[in-house]
C-alpha cells in the first residue's frame, strides 16, 4: 500500500465511524419515553460492551477454562495447576514478587506523582517542570529498556564503568554493585523502573484535580490559621480523594499486567519473575498452555480486592 | 467523606472574594515547608527523573565503539560526537525508510485514539446519568475488566479476524481489507475500552447532579444533554484521556506484532528490529528511541494547557 | 485448517512420479506434490535451468514469515530473485526478532504465513501438533537427500513423515580469541581440552587479563549459551550416541556422565581465577548480556570466548575477522580422542503452512543447491553459511564462514544438533535455561540437572 492509500483508508475509517454515531445519537435524539429511554442506554452502551465482550470477557472466560487442562489445551487435568502455582517453591517467589509489585509502585508513584504536582503547582516553571516527569510515559519501553541498562549495568570494579549508578560508586571509592542480581533487591531496582514511568500519569491528574480545589475552601482555611503540611493533609488531600483512588487504582491494575519490564531486563532470572511475565514465558516459550491460563486466573483474582473496595467507594459516592 | 467538599452547582457565579491573600491549597501547603526546601525537592525529583532519558541522548550521539566500551558521561570529558546513529537509523529507503513506519504510526494512531474515545465517552455518559436495569452490574464488569492482560486475548482475537462467525468477511489474513489496518484498530479499541470508561465515568460524575436534573426538567433528552452540556464540560478531560490513548497506542509494540501485516507495521515494531539480528546493535536504538518521542513530546507539549486548565476545573468552574 | 481457498483452478494434483529422479526411496512420506501447468517463464533464460520444473507461477504470491530482519534480510530476499525470475512467483517477505513468540500466536489464531523459517526442530514438533504444518513435497525431500546428511533430515522430521527442511546453520563449537594476540604473547591454539586449560592457567598466572570471558543475560531466554557449553562438554565427553540417548531423554538428563560434564564446564567458568574477563566476577557472567560476553578480547582484557559462529556479527565495525586479524575462532579441542571431532551447531528450517504450487515451488528451491549458492553471492560480507553439501566453499563472503563450512562438510566431523533445541519447550526453552543460570550463580551441578529431570514433561 501506498502512503496516500493509507491515509485515505483511515479518512474512510474515521468518516464511517462518524457516521454510524451520528446516526445512532440522531435516531435516538427523540425518544423520551420510558421505553425510549432504554433503547437509548442500549444505543450508548451497546457498542463498548459488544466490543469488551467479543474481546476481552470471551477470551477471558476461554482461559479460566483452559487452566483445568493440560499443557497443550487437551487433557483435563482438574485443579494440578493450581496446585502447581502454590506449592512449587520457584512461582510461589513469583508470587511474592508481584505482591511487592503491587504494594510499592502505585503509592510510591502516586505519593511522588501528588508531592511533584503540589510543589511545581503555579510555578514559573511548571509547565517544563511537568513535561520532565511526563518523560518517561513518552518513551516506548523498547527505549525504557536501554535508558535502564545505562543505568544499572555492572562491571567488576577494576573495569571502565558503563552503568551511571556503578560509575557514581566507583566514583567515590565503593566497590561496584551487580544491582540485577542479588534477590530479593533486585526487583525493588526493577520497581523503580515502573515508579518513574507511572509517576508522570499519576501527576497528569492529581496535578488537574488540585487545580479544581475551589479557592473559597483554601480560602476560609487560610482564614483559620490552617498552613504548610495541615494544609497538605487536610485541605489538599480529601479535597482530591476521588482522584486519589483512581490513580492508585489504574496504576495497580496496570502494574499487575507490565511483563516487559522483567522481560527485558532480567527475563525473570535471578528471583525476579512476576505473574504477567510467568504467565508469557510459560504460555509463549514454555508452550506450556494450562499452567499459563492458571496464572492468568490468579491475575485475576488477585484484583478482587481493588475492584470491591472501589465499588464500595462508589456506593458511599450515589449515598452522597 | 463528609470532609469532601461539593462543589459549588457552576451556575453559582463565584462569589467575588477579596482577590488580596487569595491562594491556592497547593501554594498554601508549599508555604509550610520553606519555599527553599520545596524547590530543592521538586529540582531532586526532575533531576532524578529526567538523568536516565539524558544518558541515552548522550549516547545515541557518541560512535558505537564509545558507547559500548565506557560511560555516558565519558563524553564530556573527552567529548567525540557524530551523528552516524541518527543517519543510519533514518536512512534506507522505500519501504524500509523510516517514513513509511511513522505514516503507518500515525495512521494507526488517529483512529486508534478517536474510535474508542467516542464509544467511551458515549458509554461513560450511560454509566453515569442514564437510568437502566443492570447499569451497575455492567459497569463493575466492565471495570473489572481492566484485568485481562492483552496476551490473553491475543489467539482468540485472532481466531476471530481471521474466521469470524457467520461468514462475514475476515479481517486478518492475506486477504486482510487496508493491510489489516481495521484489525489494529478494532484491537485498540477494545483494549482501551474497561480504563476509558473507568475514568471518564468517574470524571463525569464530578459534574454536579443538579445541572443534569435542571435541564431534564427544562425537557431536554440525553442525547441533547450529552452534546450540548457533557462534552463542552468534558473536553478538557477528553483530551487529557485522549493523549494517554495516544501514548499508548503510539508506543504499542504487542497489539502491532500480532495483527499488523508487514505492510502497515508501526515504528515500534522498526524500533525493536532496529538492534540487529542478535541485539548488538542496541546503539542505534538510542538513536533510535528519540526519533519515535518526537511525535508524542509534541502533542503532550501541544495540548499540555488542557492540563493546566485541568482535567475537573472544566466541570466545576464550567 | 488447511482450508485456504486455492486461487488456482489450473492445479493438478500431479503425482510425483513424473518428476522423481532415479535412486532416492525416501523412508519418510512426503505431501502430495502441487504443481501449476502452462510454460515456465524460465524457459530458454540462462541460469534458470533447475528451475522450469515448477511451470507457469505468474502472478501468485509466497509469504515467508522469518526471525531474520534488516540488514541480513536484504541478502534473502535478493537471493530470490531468481525464483521470481524463472517461476513469476513474488516472495513477500518479512522478519520480526519476535518470530518465536509471534509465530505460535499465528498459527494457533489461523493465520499461519506460508513458509516460516523455524530455527528449533522442537518447535517443529509443537507446530505439527496445530494440524497446521504441510508436509514437504517429494522433491523437497530429493534435494535433501541429495545435499544434507540423513541427520540433517530427521531434524526436519516428525513421527517419519518429512515437514522441513535445512536451510541456514551455524557452528556453535567455538572459541573466539585474538590471532595477533597470540602471536605477540608466543601462545598456541590448543588441540585438545587439556592444553586449553594449561593455556587459560598460563594466561592467568600472567596476569594481565584473566583467560575466559562469558555472558549468558539475553531476557526471556537468558541461560542458553551455557546449554551450549553442556551439551558441548557432553558431546565430546560421551560421544555422538550417548548424547542423543540423552536428547532423547532415553537415559535421565541428571546421568552421572551429564554431572561429570557440567562439572568439567565449571572447572572454567566457575573458576574465579580464568572469569569473567573484562566484567567481573563468576555471577558476572549471569548479569551480562551474551552480546557483551566476548567483546573484551578486543580491548586485550579476557583472551577465550566460547559461541557459536554467528557471534562475528558482534565484533564492532572496524574489527578485522580473519586468521589473522584482532578476531577468530577455533575449534573447541575435543576431551576424548575415541569419540571423533563431534562438531555441535543450530540451523534454520522452512515450514510450509500451505501446500499451494507456489509455495511447494519455493520450499523446494530453498532446498537446493541453485539458491544455497545464490545465497552465498548475495551475501559478500559474510555472516550465512548452509550445511548444503552443494554449497560451493569459495562463494562464501568471510574468513569465519569458510571456517564453517570446511566443519560441516569435513567428513571426519560428527554433526549434532544443539539438544535444547530439540527437547520439549517446557525443558529447551524453561527449565534448562533457568537451571543454568542458577547453576552460574552458586546451584551445583547434582541439584540444577536433577531439576531438569523433574521438569521433563511425561
């Protein structure tokens, strides 16, 4: 294809799709009553959940079903994987690898995302200020990947130095540090790659949402005497919750899910497997189907958690 | 959250205050630490962050023996700069060019952004202030699933594009209509979908009620409330969203390998390629990386005052 | 789903007794050949003699799906221009270093390519088990035959029926070292394991670089180059049937004799006084990438570097790889004269997914000698060689490559495929890589292979 039959595909792509949609809001603009309504909601969501089902739900429910099989998707096998993943000492590390995971990279993203947004609010340089910590979200992680390897490389401590924190050690006298090999720190060094991308998303939208504090409120608690770091906890922090929860949400929820992290860096060795990345090796390389689906499953149910405590969130919120 | 406070119904005008001493919470909260200290931090945390990307500019400009036999920071003390990186990763020519894979980038992107932006919004709208049975059963779900990783979906997608159900027309394969390109952007659409919705949602749900229900009773439909009063106060958080699809669509290595033919592969996929074929040639990548950040640094730059005007100040201030 | 709709209404389903040349009974079955009618476009042009046989390909199209991408494509796809020419078929190409992963993804999805060049015969297995795979038609089998060792074709086998067949290969048995160095310090490429380690002892006792070098870091797959090291080790130290009883798992992978080779593959790489050149310590080698792994020859800081003959692509531009030169390999000495000189190495395979003329046309051009040596002209600066006995030496482009050659077709050498390839992926690609790099890091031998044993799928 041509650059021009290219372009005019998408032309024709983004024209049908306008179109369908301003016929559906067209067709519907009149209905109003009670019945009418419904076939409205079905016209608004219909499209989404037709497309999450065929995409996501119908895949989903397909590996939940292949985790009772054998590995290559033919012999039931009953609940062996699963047995498998929690008493095979290699993935039950896995496991709490991906705990950690999960625990540090959306607090600490989140807590560096607000405390940037905070300091750089209103700042004669915040818009630069802002792109800087946005960076890393910019960058592909096939660049993140070697960014990374400038960093953490290791070299013996009599030769040239091509990682930054080992020529800063050496630097100063200290012996030179293998910061991908020595479990369990090697994956905190692995966490730290996603905290600095995630901390431009989280402080993208807490940065907006402290923005739309009204200022009456800062007002009257200025009035009251209240300053500094209460007015951090008390004024800036409830006034964001509802964003607060959302990016901490989004973030666990993405964390669960980053395998090219691992992949990239360490290919899992060295005790720095986490589940999404088992779940590729095992499924991609291993061609081992069952085990994979299995690990999935556990992905899944390890989100549980955050999805009640955001539905129960979002009760408080329509009680309101 | 009885200390949550609610915002002001924005038909209110703003009472006009004493504009002396007037001051935002985050000014306010930075007064308590020294102004010093605050910029000190913020400067550690820019610096921190900005370092690692800094090295490997320097090193997509240093000649390959340099750049796999010392440090990065070698090159200031005895500086050996050449731009042989940048020209071998931007030369070739005709379909291995450079700009053939950033046209591909781009015609992925655009409707890999706008498709599922528009079904989102429409579907956030439905979750938020429509009235239906089972809204917030299918709304938890579709939130839930957020999970699924995209590895999951990649062979039964693919199952489906190339022999969907009830003979209709196949969407991968050699017979692929555009390339596969509708593949890619049905993928992205989906993908996208459970978080667009999430956050849209609960962006939306910011708005205050009273506005909707004042103008339900003036007589105004849903169809008219969502064009005339949700997207005008949405626009902004639309954008902020629409970037971030942008980002991740334009940075997508995964959706791309699997569903796009040789014909409309994006820049990632030339990216990975670019390091050889056993990985020793990851200096071009350095060089390699900055060419595919220039498009997505413009448009976060570009549309950066979306931001700053915020992704809620839009609903509350309206 | 084999159902692809055949555009062709000219196909006949031609047996193959028209085109058999005389002597060869294949042992394996073979797919019923497909060949297009009407005149080959070749007809009377010089050069396409071989290649009229495949009749009128005009206007159809053959997708190859490849792990090789730029720049070493462009040399494969101007080595099928001679196709094109003869037979009118178009060769739409194209290579993704993601091919492993990508590949099974496509096949299990239904939407397999034509030819995919398939570097592990384990792999193969996994493939034919879809129901995807065509088998070869008959003359791919001849050129076969003709041209490769009848090892070579069991590789492409599965269950006696005949699927793929060699393409590429690649000597794994080497060590890379400098030729100017040695001859500035007076040293000597050392004929057998023994005067390997008296030459790593005097190397070290010097004291200006340490003798070995390694790096093992290559993500997903990190730990392969030591499987190389083992199986090296193993093959010379049980012979060429003892080593395949093991591949085959027939005795345990954890075999007293498996132990004493990995034992005598520590007795380099975990001796802190011969590594890790130019990096660091023993763990050293786990954390660095096999890209790096050789690299300090150049700066005179480790002096031996076992891989494979592919690793001629790291030596940065400028590096002179010759006998001579800053860079060569040698022959890893063998350890027991009784069991011959047992070369270890990896190839490629062409796996066809489709059994359209076309596509069985340009399987069995592959498998020829016409396109072996057409490859070999299209590739002036070296970095391909083919075990393809038709291969005519004095066409290859590098000093390294001839080297190769000379070893595939030196008829004392005993060829063996490189044995994780040719395992179960749940061992190949898991297990013995991951067991590896923790044997590196501190596991010793006993309890690394007995946990590949435990892991071999029943």
């Amino acid at each position: 294809m041509t650059t021009t039959e290219k372009l005019i595909q998408m032309v024709i792509a983004i024209a049908l799709f306008i179109g369908v949609m301003a016929a559906i809001l067209l067709l519907t603009q009149r209905l109003k009553s009670r019945r009418g309504e419904r076939i409205q909601a079905v016209a608004f969501v219909g499209p989404a959940l037709f497309l999450v089902a065929v995409g996501l739900l119908y895949p989903a429910v397909k590996t939940a079903y292949q985790s009772f099989f054998g590995a290559n998707g033919e012999n039931f096998v009953g609940i062996e994987n699963y047995i498998d993943i929690f008493t095979n000492s290699g993935l039950l590390v896995v496991l709490r690898n991906t705990m950690l995971w999960v625990l540090l990279v959306p607090t600490l993203s989140t807590f560096i995302g607000l405390v940037y947004a905070v300091l750089v609010d209103r700042s004669r340089f915040e818009k630069l200020a802002k792109a800087l910590v946005f960076l890393p979200m910019a960058i592909s992680l096939v660049g993140a990947s070697i960014i990374w390897k400038f960093v953490y490389e290791y070299k013996g401590t009599e030769n040239t130095q091509i990682g930054l924190l080992n020529g800063v050690l050496k630097a100063l006298g200290f012996d030179t540090y293998n910061f991908l090999f020595y479990s369990p720190w090697n994956t905190l060094f692995l966490i730290v790659i996603l905290i600095w991308i995630q901390a431009g998303f989280a402080m993208t939208i807490l940065s907006a949402s402290i923005k739309a504090i009204p200022d009456d409120i800062v007002e009257a608690a200025s009035l009251d005497g209240v300053s500094g770091l209460k007015m951090f906890f008390f004024i800036t922090v409830p006034s964001i919750r509802p964003s607060l929860i959302v990016v901490l949400t989004t973030i666990s929820i993405g964390t669960l899910k980053v395998f090219d992290i691992v992949q990239t860096s360490t290919g899992g060795r060295f005790d720095t497997s986490v589940l999404a990345y088992e779940y590729y090796f095992q499924y991609f390389v291993s061609l081992n189907q069952g085990l994979a689906a299995a690990l999935a499953v556990v992905i899944f149910a390890l989100v549980s958690p955050i999805i009640i405590y955001n539905v129960r969130q979002m009760r408080k919120l329509e009680a309101r | 959250m009885t200390t949550t406070p609610t915002p002001e119904p924005a038909m209110v005008k703003e009472t006009p205050g004493p504009t002396t001493g007037k001051k935002s919470a985050s000014r306010a909260a930075r007064e308590g630490l020294t102004s010093k200290t605050a910029s000190g931090v913020s400067l550690v945390i820019a610096l921190l962050w900005t370092l690692p990307t800094f090295g490997l500019l320097v090193s997509s400009f240093r000649p390959e023996r340099e750049a796999k036999g010392n440090g990065w920071w070698n090159a200031f003390t005895d500086p050996n700069f050449t731009l042989d990186n940048y020209r071998e990763v931007l030369g070739g020519e005709g379909d291995a060019s450079l700009v053939t894979f950033l046209v591909n980038s781009i015609v992925i992107t655009i409707p890999g952004v706008l498709i599922p932006i528009t079904l989102a919004t429409l579907a956030a709208y439905a979750f938020a202030w429509m009235k239906f049975k089972g809204r917030d059963v299918l709304f938890v779900a579709m939130f839930a699933l957020q999970i699924v990783p995209i590895q999951v979906t990649l062979i039964p997608l693919l199952s489906l594009y190339t022999s969907p159900p009830f003979n209709l027309r196949p969407l991968a394969g050699r017979d692929a209509p555009a390339g596969g390109l509708y593949e890619l952007w049905l993928s992205h659409a989906i993908f996208a979908m459970p978080l667009a919705i999430f956050l849209l949602h609960n962006f939306m749900r910011e708005i205050p009620g009273e506005l909707i229900e004042s103008a339900r009773v003036d007589g105004a439909g849903h169809v008219e409330i969502f064009t005339k009063i949700m997207l005008p106060l949405m626009a902004p958080a639309i954008a902020a969203f629409g970037i971030f699809q942008f980002l991740w669509v334009w940075n997508d290595l995964l959706v791309a390998l699997v569903f796009s033919g040789p014909d409309v592969a994006p820049l990632t996929v030339k990216l990975v390629n670019l390091v050889g074929q056993r990985g020793e040639d990851w200096h071009l990548l350095s060089a390699g990386a900055f060419v595919s950040l220039v498009i997505p640094l413009a448009v976060f730059l570009g549309l950066q005052r979306y931001f700053v005007r915020g992704l809620l100040a839009g609903s509350v201030k309206g | 789903m084999r159902s692809r709709n055949i555009r062709h209404a000219t196909i006949a389903a031609m047996a193959a007794t028209g085109l058999v040349l005389a002597g060869c009974a294949s042992d394996t079955s073979t797919s019923e050949t497909n060949t297009a009618e009407g005149t080959s476009p070749g007809e009377g042009v010089e050069g396409c003699e071989d290649l009229t046989q495949f009749g009128d390909l005009s206007g159809t199209e053959v997708n190859v799906y490849t792990s090789i991408i730029e720049p070493e494509s462009d040399a494969h796809k101007a080595s099928y221009e001679k196709f094109t020419e003869c037979t009118g078929a178009e060769v739409a190409y194209e290579g993704s270093n993601q091919f492993e992963t990508q590949l099974i993804v496509r096949v299990r999805g239904g939407n397999a390519p034509d030819i995919a060049y398939v570097p592990q015969p384990g792999l193969l297995g996994t493939l034919v088990d879809t129901g995807s795979v065509v088998p070869a038609p008959e003359p791919t089998a001849e050129n076969v035959d003709e041209f490769w060792g009848e090892d070579w074709k069991n590789y492409g086998s599965v269950d006696d029926t005949f699927y793929a067949a060699p393409l590429g290969a690649n000597v794994k048995s080497f060590v890379w070292y400098s030729p100017k160095m040695f001859e500035k310090e007076g040293y000597e490429v050392p004929e057998t394991w023994d005067e390997m380690l008296e030459l790593s002892d005097e190397i070290a006792q010097k004291g200006d670089m340490k003798p070995w070098c390694a790096g093992i870091e290559s993500g997903e797959g990190t730990g392969w180059v030591l499987t190389d090291w083992l199986e090296d080790a193993l093959l010379r130290d049980v012979g060429p049937e003892t080593y395949d009883q093991w591949v085959n798992h027939e005795i345990p992978f954890d075999d007293p004799q498996v132990v004493e080779s990995l034992d005598r593959v520590g007795g380099i790489l975990k001796n802190s006084d011969y590594v890790n050149g130019g990096h660091g310590d023993v763990n050293s080698i786990a954390t660095t990438t096999f890209q790096d792994g050789g690299l300090p020859i150049i700066d005179g800081n480790c002096a031996l570097h076992r891989q494979a003959s592919f690793y001629a692509a790291q030596w940065p531009e400028g590096t002179d790889v010759s006998e001579n030169g800053d860079v060569f390999a040698f022959y890893l000495p063998v350890t027991n004269e009784d069991n011959g000189r047992p070369v270890l190495g990896g190839g490629e395979f062409t796996v066809a997914f489709d059994d359209r003329p076309e596509v069985q046309a340009f399987q069995t051009y592959l498998s020829s000698d016409v396109w072996a040596n057409e490859k070999a002209e299209a590739t002036p600066g070296g970095g391909w060689v083919s075990a393809n006995t038709g291969l005519d030496i004095e066409l290859l482009g590098s000093p390294i490559d001839r080297l190769s050659a000379e070893t595939f077709q030196d008829p004392e050498a005993v060829f063996r495929f490189d044995g994780s390839d040719l395992m179960p992926s749940a061992v190949g690609a898991g297990s013995f890589w991951k067991e590896m790099t923790s044997w590196i890091t501190g596991d010793d031998s006993e309890d690394a292979l007995q946990n590949i044993e435990e892991s071999w799928p029943n």
